[in-house]
C-alpha cells in the first residue's frame, strides 16, 4: 500500500503541492519515485546525472583531432564511440 506523506521537500514539480505526495517506486537508478495525487505527475527525488565530465570531453575530441579514431578514443577514454562522434559533430559546428 502506498503512504502519504507531508515533506517539505517533496513539492510537485507541475502543480507545485507539497501536501499528497505518495511514493512510487524506484527507477531503474535506485532512486525514489512520488506521485502527486492531485495532478498524477509522476517525478523522481534528487535524481542522479550520468553526464560525462567537460575534461574527458575535451580529452576525447582532442585525442581525435591529433589523429586517433573515434572508436580508439571511445576505448581510451572508456566511453561509447557514438558519444565521441557526437561531440565531435557538435564541436565541430
């Protein structure tokens, strides 16, 4: 059964109620889900980034641009090939 709860912090992001947040599970990160019983908006608590940092960013299409491929970068750096691409392409523009 779902509980309601009165937090502060938890506040709707749509509606902005912070009074009938229920909790809802967890996403595939391990990270608590709420629904708002007023609206239904579905919202995530203090979600977390899977953003790479800007120094391996500029790492990575540097490596490129002196001459390695974009999958030896990917393998490099730990990162997909696609990615590297990516950035490049954006970089590039």
């Amino acid at each position: 059964m779902r509980t309601q709860t009165i937090d502060e912090n938890r506040r709707c992001p749509k509606c902005g109620l912070a009074e009938n947040q229920i909790n809802a599970g967890y996403n595939r990160s391990g990270t608590q889900r709420c629904v708002c019983k007023f609206c239904r908006h579905k919202y995530t608590l203090n979600g977390k980034t899977r953003a790479y940092s800007e120094e391996k960013r500029r790492r990575a299409i540097k490596a490129y641009h002196s001459g390695m491929s974009g999958r030896g970068v990917g393998k490099l750096e730990g990162i997909g090939k696609g990615t590297v691409y990516n950035w490049i392409r954006k970089n590039d523009r």
